[in-house]
C-alpha cells in the first residue's frame, strides 16, 4: 500500500541544537499514527514539520509520494492539504460555533458552505450549538468545535496535537474513541500527538515511541508492549519492573522466580547477565505455590488491585490480581510466573 505520509531520515536544529534527529517513518492512507514520548522529545516538532510552520534541517518529508518539505524546498500549509487541531483548541471568541467551523470554507458558495457545517455538527455532536460562542462552551465542546474546524476543508491529513490535554480523564477517553470513529468514517489519515499511554492505544493503528528527538520504534500497541525494541520503550510502555537474571541456554533465562522459556538478545552466551522485564500480568497470585512475596503497596483498581510485593531477595515486582482477593499491607501472598512473552537486556 502506498504511503500517505512518509518523513526519511529527517532533521531538525535550532541553531546549535538538535530537536528532532534521523527520523523515518510511514503511515498509509485510513490510517492514524501516534508520536507518543515525554515532554521535550521533539513529538510536536515533527508535527510542525509535516504541517509546514517548519522547515526541515535534513531528509525530506512526502505526502501522497509528493516530496513537500526537504532543506532548500517547502511548500507552504496552505497548499499541503492538512488539517491541524491545537491543544488549546485555538478558536476565535468573537465568532459562533457555525463561524468557527466555517472558518476555513470562505471560498465554498454559500449553500455548500452550510451544507458541511451542517454535517459537521451533526457528526461531532453538536446540533443545536450553532449559535454559540466558545466562552458559552465546556472544554469537550470546544474541542468539538475545532475538530470540526479542521475537518470542514476536507483535508487529506489530519495533525491533533495533545487534543485532550486540557479535559478530564473521563471525557479524554470518550471522545478519543470518538474521534476514532469519526476519523474511520470518514477515511482520514491522522496523526496524533500525545504523552499518554492509554490514548495513543485507544485512538492509534500504529504508533511511534520518541525520546530525546529520535524514534525508539514505530510499530501497533500489542508489539510496543509485548516486544519493545529497546530499554527506553520497555520501560516507557505500560507497567513492569526489570529483575536480574542468568542465561542457562539459548531458551532459557533463570531469574529468582523461577526458569523462562524464549527468545533474548542474540549477543547472550551461556552465563551472560540480564535484566528481565516482568509485567504485572506476568506474576499469577496462587495460594497453592510455595514461592510467597509480601505485599507492600496495594492499588485498587476496580476489578483488580494492583499489588507491589517484596520478593525474597528484597526486591520488588508488581501483581495485577482480581479485586476480590483482598490482603493486607505486610501479608505474605503465594505467586508464579504465568510470562508468554520474554523481554531481556543485556545488563
């Protein structure tokens, strides 16, 4: 399948320093990609990038299999086709809801014109609004407003910055999945920006983990989390915490809790020592088993509790465990490794 978005080894500098490094990923048309990272890694750089409101350093940036933007060349936001939702929703106070998603449409006859703002509203939730002004909105319904903004134009390419950002919990995963859905229907390729883990898996066909300006892997939620590509990513994605252990054979890693079966780095001969990622769901709680760790921190979830307990050897690994098995701070819990998929560094 072609590409619709495609960024080769790209760059970007601000005077001395490096923001955005050696960059390559693609995203195929439909779909929506995810630049997920911390603060500072650069994630709303490469927005900015593809969006045009920056030139690129080095490599080159294609929509479509059209190169847009390489050192010496740029062509301008206005002509890329893109859309662009900001996190502070940007909306102009003086116009109504109807103004707002308008906004873009000032070439359309004036009947098309209503006809998309119309439709828009409807497919964000918004009829009846038309007539109001942002102030007069709450968070979700102004972040409505300017998705709907964006996507009046019909822009080939969506870019959401942190959308969710400023609205509760709650209400971020609703309309991420919203959005989602929206985004299906009406078969547009997007790209998200976020720093939030659950987000990003909710919302993203594929998603690209960023630290310090360089991509650490581009690939779908289940492989970030099961198979990440390096330490940053195994300790980035989701829960877990990493023991020490021992190559007995090429299959085979000894940690305190017992004897893993897999696959682990190439580069580790017999004896070698690694660090093993051990997930919360990897530690069954099993009052049969001889092997007991005490609890120390406990965190209710709802259907399950979270436990963090001390091994043995005094270090600590945590435990999702269904809620109904309730035990006190200090209590001794039998365990076993239920691990499907092992991931180990050489330390």
């Amino acid at each position: 399948m072609a590409a619709h978005v495609e960024l080769i080894s790209v760059g970007k500098r601000f005077g001395e320093k490096e923001v955005v490094a050696d960059l390559s990923f693609r995203l195929g048309p439909g779909s929506i990609g995810c630049l997920l990272g911390p603060s500072g890694c650069g994630k709303t750089t490469v927005l900015r990038l593809i969006a045009g409101f920056e030139a690129v350093s080095s490599g080159e940036i294609l929509l479509n299999g059209e190169p847009v933007s390489r050192p010496g060349h740029s062509v301008p936001p206005e002509r890329r086709r893109v859309g662009m939702v900001f996190q502070d929703y940007a909306l102009f106070p003086h116009l109504t809801v109807e103004g707002n998603v308008a906004f873009g449409l000032h070439r359309w006859p004036a009947r098309e014109r209503a006809a998309r703002v119309r439709e828009l509203l409807a497919l964000v939730g918004l009829e009846g609004h038309e007539k109001a002004y942002p102030h007069e909105l709450s968070g979700g319904q102004q972040q409505r407003v300017a998705l709907a903004r964006a996507l009046a134009p019909k822009p080939e390419l969506l870019l959401l910055d942190e959308p969710f950002s400023n609205l509760d919990v709650e209400l971020r995963e609703r309309l991420g999945l919203e959005l989602r859905q929206i985004l299906k229907q009406e078969g547009i390729t997007a790209i998200l920006v976020t720093h939030d883990q659950q987000e990003a898996f909710a919302m993203a066909d594929e998603i690209g983990v960023m630290h310090a300006g360089r991509l650490q892997q581009w690939d779908t939620a289940y492989r970030l989390y099961h198979q990440p590509a390096n330490r940053f990513v195994a300790d980035f994605i989701g829960q877990g915490v990493f023991l020490p252990g021992t190559v007995l054979n090429s299959h085979q890693i000894e940690i305190e809790l017992g004897i893993l079966n897999g696959s682990f780095p190439s580069e580790c001969a017999k004896g070698c020592a690694v660090d093993v990622l051990i997930r919360p769901d990897d530690i069954v709680h099993d009052d049969t088993s001889p092997l007991l760790a005490e609890v120390v921190h406990k965190a209710f979830r709802g259907a399950s509790i979270l436990y963090t307990l001390r091994l043995p050897s005094g270090g600590t690994a945590l435990s999702l465990v269904p809620s109904h098995h309730n035990h006190a701070l200090g209590e001794k819990i039998g365990i076993r490794l239920d691990v499907d998929h092992v991931v180990a560094f050489k330390r």
